[in-house]
C-alpha cells in the first residue's frame, strides 16, 4: 500500500511553480485526444516555465488550484497549446483570489478564481461550465472525465488536449489510500486500470454529466488523485464573484527555493 499521505517533494512541486518536476511522475494511461475543441471550457495556465489547468466559470472569471499561483497568463479556446489557433484567447488576471484557508502542507481548501483582465468572448470554442447546485457529495461510482495538457507517457508530453475517464471512490475506500482528507477532497481513478490526471494536468476540471465538480489537486504515481470537491465551497465561490477581493499580482504561498 502507498505511503498514507504525500510525500514532501509532491506537496512542493504542486505548491510552488518553482519546484522540480521530477518529484512527479505519472501519466494518463488509456486517455486519448479530444475532438478540438470539444471541451470549450477548458483553460491553460502559462505560469513561467510552469504550466495549470483551469476552466471558466463565467465570462470573466477561471476556477483553479490554489497551488497554481503565479503570474499567469491564461489561454481560453485552445487545443494545441503551441500553435496559434485562430480560436485561442489570451487574457491575463486581474486578481487572484486564493481561499484564505489554503494550506499548502495539507492541500486543504486546495482552489482559487482568476478575475480576468477583460471577459471573454463566448463562442463555439469559448464557454463556460456549470458548477454545483448544492453542496451534496458525489455518488460513489459517478462516471467522470478529466482533460489537461500534461504527461500522456513518464517522459512524454503533450501539446493537444487529452481526456481520460475515471470514477468516484467511496470515502470508505479513500481512506485506505489517504486517510487524512477532508470533507473538502474527493478521490477519483480506476482501481483497475492505471487512469489519472497527470503532471500537468495539475488544476483542471473534474467533470461529472456536465458538471464541474471537482479540481485536479493531488495524487501518488498511481490512481486515485485527489480534487478539490467544489461543492463544498459553493458560499465561499458566490461571495468571491460577488466581491471581487483583490490580490496582488506578485504574491506567492511561501515556499523554500
């Protein structure tokens, strides 16, 4: 059985933008491509040489990990992040607006929203996706899907999106693997097969019947990953889109270099 919560190294590469890459290894195993453009939700974080997932909660505001903080400039309507798709958008972010209870040592309240510096214009390959209604747990065994531009092999990267599907475990069986969550994660994966988010996947949407229900947080090399379970901060999300707190735009988690 894996070691019963993360490793040092782990918690530092998903805290800090900074930290090595090698101390994450994994890969989508059994994910495909995407039809371009199929999930026009999706958001790529371009933080420095660093890289996060995201997606757009409204015109101008993108949901992500609060372990993605950085100087970001974000991506909308893209496929291939490396070419010059007629269908990208770039905006930068006006405001971070990071939980105030984030805890980078225990991935607690492991979620931030981007205010964007001007709204994005919603199209075929531009939209947003809904959230939770109410703040119920998922159903254990509720099909999923998780999409990013990360690792699709241990050395391989991508530049087009992949998704791979993936279930809800039950807190019973988290619990063998992580036994310190909180009310505020969900555990997601195949027993079976070797399916999960990867390095660079890192921050992007759990999605469940259309749903965004979860964000990519944390994980071993092997399923299940952890997300952020959004329904649990569902007051926290309506009082940050309604506030607009602002951050500046050079502050970072403290963590060691």
């Amino acid at each position: 059985m894996s070691q019963p919560w993360p490793p040092p190294a782990l918690l530092l590469l998903l805290s800090c933008p900074w930290a090595s890459a090698g101390a994450l290894q994994g890969h989508i195993v059994g994910g495909h491509e995407v039809r371009p453009h199929s999930h026009p939700y999706m958001a790529y974080l371009k933080i420095g040489t660093f890289a996060c997932g995201g997606f757009l909660v409204a015109p101008d505001w993108v949901m992500t990990a609060a372990h993605c903080m950085g100087n970001a400039t974000v991506i909308l309507g893209a496929h291939d992040i490396h070419e010059p798709e007629k269908t990208q958008q770039v905006r930068g972010v006006l405001r971070y607006h990071l939980h105030p209870a984030y805890d980078p040592d225990t991935m607690s309240n492991d979620t931030m929203l981007l205010k964007l510096t001007a709204k994005a214009a919603l199209n075929d390959y531009v939209k947003t996706i809904p959230l939770p209604k109410t703040s119920s747990d998922l159903p254990t065994g509720t099909k999923c899907s998780v999409a990013g531009w990360g690792l699709i092999d241990d050395d391989q990267a991508t530049d087009k999106l992949f998704e791979t599907q993936l279930s809800v475990y039950s807190r019973r069986k988290r619990i063998l693997f992580y036994p310190h969550l909180d009310t505020g994660m969900v555990c997601a994966g195949s027993f079976h097969q070797l399916r999960d988010a990867s390095q660079g996947d890192s921050a992007g949407p759990l999605v469940c019947n259309k749903v965004a229900q979860g964000i990519v947080s944390f994980g071993y090399n092997n399923p299940p990953g952890v997300y952020t379970r959004i329904s649990n901060y569902l007051p926290w999300i309506r009082r940050a889109l309604r506030k607009q707190q602002p951050w500046s735009l050079h502050w970072f988690p403290s963590c060691p270099r």
